[in-house]
C-alpha cells in the first residue's frame, strides 16, 4: 500500500480503489469510535457536552488540513526530484515552530482565562488548559501525517485514525462513566488520542527527519506553502467555524443539540475524505512528472454519490439516529437541523474534491477567491443567526458558492490553452 504507481492505467485504478477502500474502512472503523465517545452525553449535562463541543471545535480550528497538505505534497515532489534532506530540515523547523506556537498560546489563555471561561461558558479551567495541549498535538499530527500521505504510506495513515480514536474513546470512557469527568475527561481522552497519533507518526516518518538536513530554498519554499496555507486553511474554515459561532451566540443546551447534529452530519466529510487524501499526491506526482491523470472525474463521481446517499439516509433516519446516540431532549432540535447540516455537507465535500486537484498541480489562482469566500462567511454569519437553521442556510448558500467557484476554475485550469 506505500508504494508510489503511475496514474494512468487498470493497476493504478485498482491500487487507488485498494488505498481509498482501507482509509474508508478505517475511517468508519475511527469514527465509529468517535461516534461512541458522544454517546458519553448522556452520562453528563447537554450544557457539558456544548463546553466539550466548543473545545473540540478549538482543535478542529488548528490549521491541521494545511499542514498536512503542505507536507504531503512537499514530500511527493521530494520523492521525484531527490530533496529529502531538505525535507527533514523543513520538518524540524516546522515542530518548533508549532512548538513555539503552543507556547504562546499557553500564555494567552493564562492572560485572559476568566474572559475565555465566561465567553464559551466552559465549567472548569483544567479542560481549558487540557484544550492547550490538545492544540498542540493537532499541529504535530497533521506534519507527520503529511509526510505519510506524501509517502503514499496510506497503510499506517489508516492505522493512525483507528488508534486515535481508540485511545480517545477508552479513556474518555474511563474518566467520564468512573470518575465523573464531564467534558474535561472527554476532552482529554481526546488528547490521549493525539498523544497515540503523533508517537505512530515520528515512528513510520523518521526515515526522513532522521536524514542529514540540507538547506532548502525559502523563497521557492514558501511561494508554495503560503497558497496552500491559504487555500486550505480557508476549506477548513468553511468545514468548521459554525460550532464557534454558535456557541458563541447560542445557549449551552442549543450548542450541545447543535454540536449532536454537527457530529452525525460531519461523519459524511470522515466518508468521502479518503477519495481526495489518496488522489492529492498521485495528482502532484503525476504533475511533478508532466504526466496526465485521470483519477479528478472518477474522484468526484464516488464523493458526490456517497455524499449525497449519506445526506438522504440522514434525512430519512435522522430521528432513530439522534434518539440513539443522545440524550432524548437533543432530539426535537437536532432533527430539526440535521437535514439542513446533512445537505450542506455535499458541495462542500465536492468542493473539497476539485481544490485538492487545483492545489496539488500548483494552480493558486483560485486561492485568493476561497479567502475572500471565508471572510465572506465569517461575516455572514455576524448578521444570519436567527435561528440555528438560518446558521446552516448560510452554510449551504456559501458551499454552494465555494462549489461554483471551483468548478468553474477546474474548468479554467483544463482548458488547452490555459497558462
């Protein structure tokens, strides 16, 4: 399963197929752990299970899909032009780097933990200070990780996902149901989790960060990165500022209904994701190589029809799902919302899809429109919260945009004279 293939051809297809499968399977096999971790709510209060939603939404907003996405096609184009030293020096810098972050942010939650605690409506400062170290692990893992999708070592990405989430759900078993823990011990069997992914991580990479550094050329360096940064970072923002909002400007028990949804609906992402995790370094290997690949059509062919049968389902079963996994007061709101969050989940998958293939053939020139269409969201979201489902409306509106904008550059970058 690690070993790079062309991109044209029956094997590769099948080897794509046999790649994608696994992650699938291990992304189900994941999240259906993840999934068990939320049925925790109905051990603790739904305004416990918000706090634990708005700490796991401060994760999820590290910007971990850039990350991984810069080193992952870093470490494909390392592999066809020989650079690897330089690669284990970009590497090393970047640990400390995050390691430096960290550090700062240790010192502005010590600075303005009150206003913080009131803000998120958080119980305790010890899950605060447990979400510090969960942030800092989130910017290991997706280094390592990136390295490892670089490498094609889909493999023991796979394995990455299984364990993490298994280390997340035993211990937060352990501390929520024998020691009280509410949404600390929640929040910290999630960092035990990332403890469990970043040790997997440092073990299948060290044949990289163990090699000599070699001194890389930072201006070429970072007219890649930054796009990159950018673009990714604002897909993710568009995957995952809803939750902050909302617990912002929403009571806790209608963040912990909100979050209940979030969390079912997201699951479709966990679905498809694995589709564009395998295409993203073939495609940057196959333009490294000015080969031609034809992996984009039958890519967004597959998300849109599980993305799409995973919404209907949702849609139709909604009700018995969140009366299963929840409490029984998360039902009446969840379901109302559920189909919104479910639909909005399409385009976005979609979109996710077409700029994994605009990024990985270094075609930047839709970034600047996907920074602009999150600061547009953000706005948007300032001035359309009536209600929770007017918040998913204009997810879905901006979906919808952002889906539009990559097609019709893909469509662009594919024209024969394009430049």
């Amino acid at each position: 399963m690690t070993q790079s293939t062309p991109s044209t051809g029956p094997k590769p297809h099948a080897a794509f197929f046999r790649q994608s499968g696994w992650l699938m399977i291990a992304n189900i096999g994941g999240g259906g752990m993840f999934y068990l971790v939320h049925l925790l709510s109905k051990k603790i209060s739904p305004a416990e299970y918000g706090a634990f939603g708005v700490m796991l939404a401060v994760a999820m907003c590290v910007p971990n899909m850039p990350l991984q996405m810069v080193f992952a096609q870093q470490t494909a184009q390392a592999r066809v032009t020989g650079r690897e030293r330089a690669l284990a020096g970009m590497l090393r810098w970047t640990w400390l780097g995050a390691l430096g972050l960290a550090l700062l942010l240790a010192a502005g939650v010590w600075w303005w933990q009150a206003q913080i605690l009131s803000a998120w409506k958080l119980p305790d400062p010890a899950g605060l200070w447990i979400t510090v170290a969960v942030v800092l692990f989130s910017l290991w893992v997706p280094m390592f990780l990136g390295v490892m999708q670089g490498q094609q070592n889909f493999f023991w990405m796979g394995w990455v996902n299984i364990l993490n989430a298994g280390g997340r759900l035993g211990l937060a078993v352990l501390l929520v149901v024998f020691f009280a823990g509410g949404s600390t011990g929640m929040v910290t069997g999630v960092g035990f989790g990332l403890v469990v992914a970043v040790a997997i991580g440092i073990w299948q990479t060290r044949s990289v960060w163990s090699l000599a550094a070699e001194k890389f050329a930072a201006r070429e360096l970072l007219a890649q990165v930054v796009p990159l940064c950018l673009g990714f970072g604002a897909l993710q923002f568009l995957f995952t500022a809803d939750t902050l909002f909302v617990k912002a400007c929403f009571s806790g028990d209608e963040t912990g209904f909100y979050v209940g949804a979030g969390t079912l609906s997201r699951a479709l992402l966990w679905l498809v994701l694995p589709l564009a995790t395998v295409m993203f370094p073939k495609i940057v290997h196959s333009a490294a190589k000015a080969e031609k690949s034809n992996l984009l059509g039958m890519v967004l062919l597959g998300t849109g029809l599980l993305a799409a049968g995973g919404a209907l389902g949702l849609t139709l079963l909604g009700p018995w799902i969140v009366k299963w996994v929840f409490q029984d007061s998360f039902v009446a709101v969840a379901v109302q919302v559920l189909p919104w969050y479910a639909w909005a989940m399409v385009p976005l998958s979609l979109a996710n899809v077409l700029v994994n293939n605009l990024l990985a053939r270094s075609q930047f020139r839709i970034v600047p429109v996907l920074v602009l269409l999150a600061a547009a969201y953000a706005f948007a979201l300032t001035r359309f919260h009536a209600s929770l489902v007017q918040v998913l409306q204009t997810l879905g509106i901006f979906n919808l945009l952002l889906l539009a904008a990559c097609g019709w550059f893909t469509w662009r970058e594919s024209r024969p004279n394009a430049a």
